[in-house]
C-alpha cells in the first residue's frame, strides 16, 4: 500500500485552480491511474483526494450497505455529495469546483497534507487552528486510539 508524505503550502487562484508541489505530483505519479477523486471531508471543513484505486476499494464496501436501510441511503447521499473526478493539468494544477472552494472555505493561501493513502487540501488558516492542539490534548488523544492498536499484530 502506498501513502502521501508531506505537507505543503500553495495557492490556489480566483478560479480554483490549485497549482500542486512538484514533490506531490511525483508522489501522485507512483498511483496507476492519473485520475483522483476529490469529496467533502466527512469531519472537518477540508477536502480530500483519493487515488482512484483507493476510491473504488472504499466504495465497494459501502456499496455493500442496504440501501433499503434509511440511515444508510442517507450516509451514502451525503458521503458521496459533491464528489469529483480530477486530473492534474499540463501545468500540474488541479482543478476544484465552485462547491467544493466554498464547502472548504478555500481562500488564497492553502495547506495540502498527507493523510496516509488520500491527501487533504485545507484553507490554511483552518488547518492552522485544527493542529494548534497542545501537546497534552494530542498525547492523550495518541493514547486513545494507538494505545492498544499494537496489541493485535
């Protein structure tokens, strides 16, 4: 399985276009197929790209939920709002729709940061303010969810 490593700070211009770090790129370039798909975060005001191979993996198992379950149709509908196909340019830009600039509150200055096998795209003043934990909040925060994660290896 590979994953994104970094975080960087870029541009993005009055028509949402993205210009992406030549490190990222390269990064993108080790996936199989060049296009990506880019969606609302489900807990955060940011973006999140997927490699398609990623992108279909997840959607085959929620394509396994029963749809003729309420709640589930629901999580799907709202999961799936928004969702996009991208490719980076010639210029090694991506381009971001209308809905999605505004769901995220895509201003100029932007944050694009690893998150293991998708990456995220923030406004950077957001971004700024979701890391600026201290470092007692996060080392209990690491204690809650990697605590026991070894126990099962």
């Amino acid at each position: 399985m590979k994953n994104f490593i970094g975080t960087y700070e870029c541009k993005i211009d009055d028509k949402g276009r993205l210009k992406l770090p030549s490190s990222l790129i390269k990064q993108m370039e080790d996936f199989d197929n060049k296009t990506f798909v880019i969606k609302r975060s489900v807990f955060q005001p940011c973006l999140e790209v997927y490699p398609m191979n990623v992108w279909e993996k997840l959607m085959g198992k929620i394509n396994k939920l029963n749809r003729f379950i309420k709640k589930n149709a629901d999580f799907i509908r709202m999961f799936t709002a928004g969702v996009k196909t991208v490719e980076t340019d010639n210029a090694g830009r991506l381009q971001i729709s209308k809905d999605l600039t505004n769901f995220a509150h895509l201003q100029k200055d932007i944050v694009i940061t690893s998150a293991g096998e998708l990456f995220e795209i923030w406004d950077k003043t957001a971004y700024e303010q979701v890391i600026s934990t201290n470092e007692e909040d996060f080392a209990s925060l690491a204690e809650d969810v990697m605590g026991s994660a070894f126990d099962e290896e």
